[in-house]
C-alpha cells in the first residue's frame, strides 16, 4: 500500500509554481516576438528594380514594379501582416499594424493614379483590366481577417500589378501604355500632398493649440453643412499620437521608395521642367522621417518642455516636404 508522504498543501504550492512559471515564460516569449515582429521592413530600391530588367525597362516598369514590391514587403515581412491578427502577441500590437496602414494608403493611392491616370490616355479612353480589379483589391479593409482575408486580396493586387507590368514589356501589345506626362504625375502629386498635409496637422496637433477657422478662407460664396465658430481647438488625443506617429512613419517608408521609382519614370518630364532638384530636396526631406529612433517610446511632451516631442519633430519633416511638393505641383503647371 502507498502512502502519500507529500503534504496536500505542499503539492498545491508546486502546481501554482509550475503554472505561475509557465505564465512568466509565456509572457516573456510574446514580448520577444512583438519586438522582433516590429521591426520595420527593408525599403525597396528603384535601382535594383532597373538591374534586374534585362536591357533598358520601359517607361512605368519601374513604377509598378516597385509599388508590387512594397506591398510584398508588408505581406513578407518579419510576423507577416499584423494588422487583421486576432491572436496574441500580434492582437495587442499597434505601432506595426499602425505603420503597415500608413503605407497601405499611399499604395491604395499610387494605385489609383495608375487607373485613373497614367495608363490612360484621356479621360474618355479604356482603363486597363488588370488596375481595374487592382485598385478594388487593396482599398479591402486593412482589419479584415476572414471573408475575405486582406492578405488574400492584397496578394491579388499585387498579381494584378504585375500582369500590367508584364504587358508593358511586351512590344507588341501596344494597348497597355504608361504615360509620363506632367499632368499624371500632378494627380498623384495632389493626392501625396493632401496625405501629408493631413498627417502633418494630426501630429502637430500632439499639443492642444486653438487656431483661428480657415475653412471658407478665399472664397467668399462658399458654404459648408455644419457652422464652427471662429476660433477652434486642434488636438489630437493622448492615446492616439503614438498611432499618428507609426502611421506617418510608415506612410513616409512607402512615400520615398514611389517617388524614388517615379523619378525614373518621369525623368524627361522633371528635366523638362528644371524640377530634379526640386523632386530630389522633397525625397531628402522624408528620408528623415526614417531615423532611428532610439527612444523605447514615442515621447510627446510639451513645446518647449523638458522631454522631447517625437510627434512635432515628425510634423516638421512632413510639413517642409509637403511645401516643397506644393511647390513643384505649380511649377509643372508651367508650360
């Protein structure tokens, strides 16, 4: 006959043990993972888009490509997408998912112009086919995790990309076109800057600031459905900047490597018009958006206070590319 010799209360003190140690390994592994799915993916190059195309690519190879590309990196990157997850650690991660939306609308938004505008020639010509469902496919919602999943219809796209992109190459297809003209590039450029601006004033806004109501400003027969009044307070909620701040951040990512793409594409347009340097200066100014940021959290203090203000340092880089932008949109007005 056994006789149990181990005191029942001791047993129990054993299995809280095993199971609080358990809980601790578990939430170690789950922080380990959130800090190596944060890491931000790798930016894709426009030149190496052109070195891998055997001989001279055609005008918009290196556009479209390198817009399939970017999304890839969302879908590849270290954890996946994160944005639709339901499960842990990924569910109660936000800066990530919040960087992978950022570049998300700037894509949605590149996509469009190329429906839209560049790979048509007027506005009463076919759109092309592939765009056609290209466009739909990424403007799915970034949180959508089943029926359909986003990644799923993000994949599509960018096969639907590269279907426009393969028929570009192709010499006797003389159907599908990509057209660098200043004014196609002036639609995109009108989007990016409204993308920006808005960006800018939700960062900016990290500290209260009560501004005078410009909404109707320059035009005096204007009217809008709901009256402010005259002064009125911006701020963006505490326990949002952190988002706007990886939202910008990632919007920028993307941002850099298109207009990086773009300037090939649109070379002669932008030497014909002296505005290289311009376009050059406004990819400066958004590579310094992409600095380490060596805090362990994006701090925003006060104006002028004791700790730093992540969220205006951001603003300003944003804001003086998007008046450099707004620039160069009147300069290819210009005949």
């Amino acid at each position: 006959m056994n006789v149990d010799t181990q005191p029942q209360s001791a047993k129990k003190r054993k299995k809280w043990t095993w199971i609080l140690t358990g809980f601790v390994l578990l939430m170690i592994l789950m922080l380990v993972f959130t800090f190596i799915w944060s890491s931000e993916p790798e930016p894709v190059s426009a030149d190496s888009v052109v070195k891998e195309y055997p001989g001279n690519p055609p005008v918009g190879y290196v556009t479209v490509e390198t817009v399939a590309q970017v999304a890839e990196s969302l879908l590849n990157k270290s954890g996946g997408y994160l944005s639709n997850d339901i499960l842990p650690p990924s569910v109660f991660m936000d800066n990530m998912p919040s960087y992978e939306f950022g570049a998300l609308v700037q894509i949605r938004d590149i996509v469009q112009v190329l429906r839209n505008d560049m790979s048509r020639s007027q506005s009463q010509s076919l759109e092309d086919e592939a765009l056609k469902f290209a466009e739909p496919a990424f403007n799915i919602n970034h949180r959508k995790w089943m029926f359909p999943r986003a990644e799923r219809e993000y994949q599509k796209g960018v096969d639907l990309l590269r279907d426009y992109r393969d028929r570009l190459t192709d010499p006797s297809d003389t159907e599908t076109q990509f057209y660098a003209r200043a004014d196609n590039l002036r639609s995109w450029l009108y989007l990016v800057n409204k993308r920006l601006g808005g960006l800018s004033q939700r960062l900016s806004a990290s500290v209260g600031r009560t501004r005078m109501n410009t909404d109707l400003s320059n035009d005096p027969s204007a009217q809008q459905s709901t009256g402010k009044g005259q002064l009125v307070t911006v701020q963006t909620p505490w326990m949002e900047i952190d988002d706007v701040f990886w939202e910008a951040r990632g919007s920028t990512w993307a941002l850099i490597q298109f207009l990086k793409a773009v300037e090939h594409d649109f070379d002669s347009v932008l030497r014909d018009k002296n505005a290289v340097a311009s376009f050059q200066q406004i990819i400066m100014e958004l590579e310094a958006t992409q600095e380490t940021v060596w805090s362990p959290m994006i701090v925003n203090g006060n104006e002028f206070g004791f700790l730093a203000n992540h969220s205006l340092v951001m603003s300003s880089y944003i804001s003086r590319a998007n008046a450099a932008i707004i620039d160069l949109i009147e300069l290819l007005k210009r005949g």
